[in-house]
C-alpha cells in the first residue's frame, strides 16, 4: 500500500512543468468567455491565486475582445464570403504562462497610438480605449505584432508566484 508520503513524492515527479494548447474559434463575442474559463483552466496546475487567475482572464478577454471587435469588419467578411477566425496559443513554461491571440483581420496601422490610454477606433461603440492598458497592468509582458491587410498578434506572459515555495518543498 502506498503511503502519504510516497504518493505525495510520486505527484512532485510528475509535476506539469510544460504544457501547451492551441485553440481556434469563430470571432464572434460568445467567444470571448470561452477563451477566458480556457485560460484559467489551463494553468490550474500551477495552483494560481484567484488574484493571478482574475489577471490572466481580464488580460485575455482584453485581447480577445480587440481581435473580435477591431480585427475584422464584419460587411467585408460577408461580401467577401470569408469566414473571422481568432487564435488563442498557451504556453506553460516552469513557472511562466505565454499566451498569444493572433486575428489574421486588418491589422494595426500605428500600434504606439493603439496602446495609448483612451484611444479607440470605434468610439460609436463606446469603446473605451483601455484594452492594451489593462493587458499592460495585469500581465508582466505586453508585446503587439501588427501588418496591416495581414493581422495582429498580441504576445503576453506572466510569472506565476507558487513555482518558487514548491520548488523549497522538493
């Protein structure tokens, strides 16, 4: 019979130390929550706080939200008969989350004034302009790839602050 103790050093064995996924769906807004209980539920191994987790799932709908809103324009998708697609890659590295959200839709044309606190391209949606800054503010990491015609990538991660008291268990 194995014991508490044997089970336990069996689990820290096999410990997630890397792990990813890649998930496609449809920019459509329904999306948006799904991308955010994927995340969450895709570093749970890492047992984050609620405070990390509430910071990875603002951080990717931010992103989320900007690939579905400003990536594509919906009258040239139907014209065009093309269908909106948005990429969410996750990355778990030791104690590092990466996460990329990737629209192959219109681009940014200035990516410093997109980033820029209040700035919107879409005011008559009451868009407030805050996506980058949040994604800022919750993530450690914050890099935005953009051509316009081709698409927007945005890169983030954030370090997960359990890794280190697991690591002095061991």
């Amino acid at each position: 019979m194995e014991t508490a103790r044997s089970l336990t050093e069996n689990l820290k064995k096999r410990r997630i130390n890397k792990n990813e996924m890649r998930v496609e769906f449809d920019a459509v807004s329904e999306n948006e929550s799904f991308a955010r209980v994927a995340v969450a539920a895709f570093v749970t191994p890492l047992n984050p706080t609620l405070e990390e987790i509430a910071d990875i799932k603002t951080a990717v709908s931010e992103a989320v939200t900007n690939a579905i809103i400003h990536g594509y324009d919906r009258e040239e998708l139907i014209q065009e008969e093309k269908e909106a697609k948005v990429v969410m890659h996750c990355k778990l590295s030791e104690d590092v989350l990466s996460v990329e959200i990737t629209d192959e839709g219109r681009g940014i044309d200035n990516i410093e004034q997109a980033m820029e606190p209040l700035f919107t391209t879409k005011p008559e949606m009451d868009r407030s302009g805050m996506g980058f800054a949040f994604m800022e503010a919750f993530m450690d990491d914050l890099e935005v790839i953009s051509q316009p015609g081709v698409g927007t990538t945005v890169l983030m991660k954030k370090k997960l602050g359990t890794m280190s008291w697991i690591r002095q268990e061991e």
